[in-house]
C-alpha cells in the first residue's frame, strides 16, 4: 500500500479561506489597541518625591519649570540616584497620572486651522470649526480605530437663498451648557446663527442698520462677530460680542430676538469712543445668585458687568488690563467666579480676582500666537485646579491657577501652533485643535471615561469598497452627466416636511444648493442636434444666425438700385441734379475764402 500523500500547508490559502461560517463577531486586542495609542514620553512622574522626580521627568519627557531652571545642577546627582529610580520605577508605572495626557486619539477632518471646538454635556458629540468655513460634526458613539471621521460637515451659510452667498472661517462653537440640542456657530459675519445638534438650521441673527451711529438704536451688530457665550444657567440667553464695539445678548427662545445691548466707550486716544470687543465669557458669580459677563478689547480693557443687569454702567473696568493695540483672544472665568484668566496679544497670561479687579493676582510671559491665530484660547480645568494653554511650539501647557507656572509641558503638534483648547468635566479627556488642521484627543485609560477611551476599546472595522473614495462615486452633487432623468422624477429620498435639503438635483434638473451653478444636463440627443435641420427648413430667417450682418444687407446693393421696391411710382419722373460749372477764376476765388485765419 502506497504511503500517504502529505500536502503541505500554504499559509497564504489558509489565511485566505474563511475560518467559520455565519456572522463573525468583531474581535480585538483591546490592550494592545490602547498601548498603541500611547503618546511618546507622556507619563507623569512622581512629584513629591525629591530623588528621583527630576530623573523621571527626563525619561518620559516631560518638562517641568523646575527642570528647566535647575538645569545641569541635578547632574552631578543622578549618578547617585540610579539605585534609587530603579526601586522607584514600578512604583511610578502603578502610580496613576494626575493629568489625562498619556494616551491621544487624531482626528484629521479638516483642511485648515481649527479655531474652536464644543463637545455637548454628555460628551457624546463633538463638533469643531475651522478656517476652511464648515463645521464638522462628530459622533464618538459611531467611531472605530479605523473610522475616526466626521458624519456631517455643514457650511452655516449655506441656507441663503442667494446664488451668490460666500463662505466665511468660523469663529467660535460652542453647545448649549443647559440644553445640547442648540448650537452658538459664529462666523466671520454680522450674523451668527443657531444650529441644532444635528446641524439643521434653527435662526438666525439680524444684521443691524449702519448708518446709525448710535449702537443702541441698532436691531443686531453691524460688523463682523469676534465670538460668542452662552448664559450658564438660563438656556434662552447667549451673548455675541462685535468689532462694532458692542455686547449684544439674544433671546433664543424666539428665533434670536435681541433683548438688550451694552456699548463699550473706549477711552483711546483718537479711538472716537469705539474699539474691537475681541473676547467674551458668561460665568458664574461667586456669590452664586447672580452671574458675571467679562469682556476683552482692542484698546486693552477688561471690562466686567453683573450678568442679570442691568448693563448701562459696567461693575469694574481695567483701562490697561493688557497692550494697547494688541488682541486678547484667550478669557475665561473659574467654576467659582473668582477668577479670570487672560491671555493676551501683549506676550503675557494675566490672573485677575473678581473681587478686587483693579490689578492682576498674578502675571507671567508667554508667547502669544493671536497676531496669525485670533481665537488662541485659554481655559481652566472642569475644577479650576488647572489652567491650560497651547503655546506656538505646539505644546500643550498645564499651569498653575495660582502662580501661572507650567506644572506640565508635552508636546502634541510640534512646530504647529495649538489654537483651540478644552478639558471636558465629565469625560475627564483635554481636548486640542491646531493649526495644522488636527484635532488631538488627550485621555488616560485609568482616570478618563468613554469618548476616546470607549473608541479606542472597539474592534477596528473591516474596510469595504465603500470606504475608499477613489472607488465610489459622489452623489452629493447629483447623478453623473450621461445619466437618463425622468421628466417630473422624485430625484431626493426621505425627505422632511420642513427640510430643505440642500444637495442632490430638483425634479427639473437644477441642483438644490444655490451657490452651485446651473448645468445643463448633456442628454444622448442633445449630442448630435437632430433638430436642426428642423429649425432651418421651418422657422423663417434662421440662417441669419450663422450670416455676417454686413455681407447680408451688401448684397441687396445692386438689387435696391436696379428694382427699387419702395421708389417704383416716380421711378421715371425722378429729377436729376445738376451742378453748375465754374471758371477757373471762380474756383480760385473760392480756394481763398476757405483758407484759415492765422492768428
């Protein structure tokens, strides 16, 4: 008997043929997915302890204030802790970091700077605005390690009727902090608007009478908005502040009503009473019954007013807060309305108590990036137990509320300048936009719950066909060229009563977004012209279309002088003209009478 045929394995047929049949279960290495997502030196040392903090520091690349003034002095120690790092080292890895920084989730759905970003109270949805006029709506809840992108963009001023409507960059975003069904989107216009979570648009703002030089007599802001707040404890109100010099709060509850207005006098030199309100923030009051609204401005007060009213007079006001001149885009009010931080134009972040606002707490030098970046914002921690900050390096900066020293300093874009910040409460996870159009998730498994962390825990999706571009075709514009439209088709899917969907092709062929152009659709007969010859034989001078007007009526000459049509009645009485001849004297005569006088 024949021994066995023995086949060897093929690794790449095994590989290929399916292990199972039925419906497979997605399953990960849920660990080595997080590990992966680990941000390089990023481990918080031990603090407290003398010996080995500033060794550990330097491992995991973190930069301290203090390591950077100590410098080479802990050199000559470090010899002498190594016995010690080694014991300590299991301990600092068991330790758990005080800040969510080791761990980052990228998210790359935009093409320039983003100026702002909002995540709504649960921390389920994000959206972020940008420098490229849209804003993108993102769904934690939908994402895998291999699909992290945007569900929805929208362009806020796609809802004009106008075909001529522009695009403008996005100031600021920010969700309702009562009701996150609402959405605050300012743009680079007199105008802001209210979207909802979904970002359908719900009103919109009314631009004010220029003409008026009286800012109180006008309905809404005359130029462009800078930025926008919302009322932390009253959901129908939100504030917009204007380089008309004005504070304008709006009643929501009625499609954007403006309820009342303050007018900031500058008192410049040469300024005419009027300046650029650059920043804006709505918080609490320290005594808790009441709210206080602070604003920036061009010529470098910091303004402050009781948030409840009225406003005809401001509580406190500080004439040199920063530089005259320069733009303070970064302010922001602790959870106790105790404190105001800013960051301004002038190179320094400045600590102000709402108590005494007449001097600043504390004032430290930082590199300001608002001369490119106007929105570079500041922001305290969800417990005011920390302020962060980016820095044009594209570091991210975690100071201390009392002193403004940098407490922890990591890169996260390097040679990229960070612009918007934000550090949700609930989600324990910072949050950072850039200028290189990068949104950076920062969590740490151990202290932040869901968002990033609930993404990085899901099985990564298998990629389809459908998920490349290059192999699918757009159909946000409308069907392709050589398609077959039926006459009075239904060309949309489920529409809603009250929706108006703004891509796709109406049933007679023109798309639905009014700023793109009409194109006539290129059908299989309109190819060849069959009715031309029609259009010759039937419809009477048609030719002339293709004739040169001169050669047309030029050859109608000869024919008008031998058979005129209209002179045949006294064609032959028709007089002839006679002229009389003159002498050569006569003729000289007149040559003399029509020279010109000299003089």
């Amino acid at each position: 008997m024949d021994d066995d045929i023995i086949i060897e394995e093929d690794a790449a047929l095994k590989d290929f043929l399916p292990q199972g049949f039925g419906k497979q279960e997605g399953t990960a290495n849920v660990a080595l997915q997080v590990e992966r997502s680990r941000r390089l030196g990023t481990q918080q040392p031990k603090s407290e302890d003398g010996g080995s903090d500033g060794a550990a520091r330097s491992k995991h690349g973190i930069i301290d204030a203090e390591d950077q003034e100590n410098g080479d002095d802990d050199d000559d120690g470090d010899k002498d802790d190594e016995d010690d790092e080694d014991e300590d080292e299991d301990e600092d890895e068991d330790e758990e970091d005080e800040y969510p920084v080791s761990h980052e989730l990228v998210l790359k759905t935009h093409e320039r700077t983003i100026t702002s970003m909002t995540l709504d109270a649960s921390g389920s949805r994000l959206i972020t605005g940008s420098t490229d006029c849209t804003v993108k709506f993102h769904d934690f809840a939908s994402m895998t390690p291999t699909t992290l992108r945007a569900f929805k963009s929208v362009d806020p001023l796609a809802t004009k009727t106008s075909a001529s409507s522009e695009t403008h960059p996005i100031h600021h975003v920010e969700f309702n902090p009562v009701s996150p069904s609402t959405v605050l989107v300012v743009s680079a216009l007199p105008q802001a608007n209210l979207l909802s979570r979904d970002g359908e648009p719900i009103a919109q703002s009314v631009k004010g009478d220029m003409y008026l030089r009286d800012m109180h007599n006008t309905k809404g802001h005359i130029s462009e908005i800078t930025t926008g707040a919302w009322h932390p404890t009253d959901r129908d109100l939100c504030v917009t502040a204007g380089t008309d010099s004005t504070l304008r709060i709006w009643d929501c509850s009625v499609r954007m009503v403006q309820k009342d207005v303050i007018v900031h006098k500058s008192r410049a030199a040469g300024s005419a009473g009027r300046t650029r309100m650059t920043a804006v923030a709505w918080g609490a009051s320290p005594q808790g019954n009441s709210s206080n609204l602070v604003a920036a401005a061009l010529d470098g007060s910091l303004v402050m007013w009781n948030g409840n009213g009225p406003y005809t007079r401001p509580t406190a006001e500080i004439r040199d807060a920063h530089e005259r001149n320069t733009w303070t885009g970064g302010l922001d009010i602790s959870s106790d309305g105790r404190t105001v931080v800013t960051r301004g134009g002038d190179d320094t972040i400045k600590l102000w108590d709402t108590r005494k606002f007449k001097s600043p707490i504390s004032t430290v030098s930082h590199p300001s990036t608002t001369s490119q970046y106007p929105t570079t914002s500041i922001k305290f921690s969800p417990t005011s137990t920390s302020i962060v900050t980016g820095s044009a390096e594209g570091s991210l900066h975690i100071l201390n509320p009392a002193t403004l020293k940098p407490e922890l300093v990591t890169p996260v874009t390097p040679k990229s300048p960070l612009v918007s910040l934000l550090w949700h409460p609930k989600l324990n996870q910072i949050l950072t936009g850039s200028a290189n159009a990068e949104t950076h998730v920062l969590y740490n498994p151990s202290l932040s719950t869901r968002g990033a962390a609930t993404v990085m825990s899901r099985a990564p999706k298998r990629r389809h066909i459908d998920d490349d571009p290059n192999l699918t075709t757009d159909l946000s514009q409308g069907l392709s060229a050589d398609a077959i439209i039926a006459p009075n088709g239904n060309l949309s899917t489920s529409r809603q009563p009250h929706s108006k969907p703004l891509t796709g092709l109406t049933a007679s062929g023109r798309s639905r977004d009014p700023r793109r152009p009409h194109i006539p659709v290129t059908t299989p007969f309109a190819k060849t012209q069959p009715d031309e010859k029609h259009v010759r034989d039937n419809i009477p001078l048609s030719s002339m279309r293709d004739e040169d007007p001169r050669e047309a009526l030029l050859k109608y000459a000869d024919k008008a002088e031998k058979d005129p049509l209209f002179t045949g009645a006294w064609r032959k009485t028709q007089p002839k003209t006679i002229y009389a001849e003159l002498s050569d004297d006569e003729e000289e005569e007149g040559r003399e009478k029509k020279k010109p006088r000299q003089g």
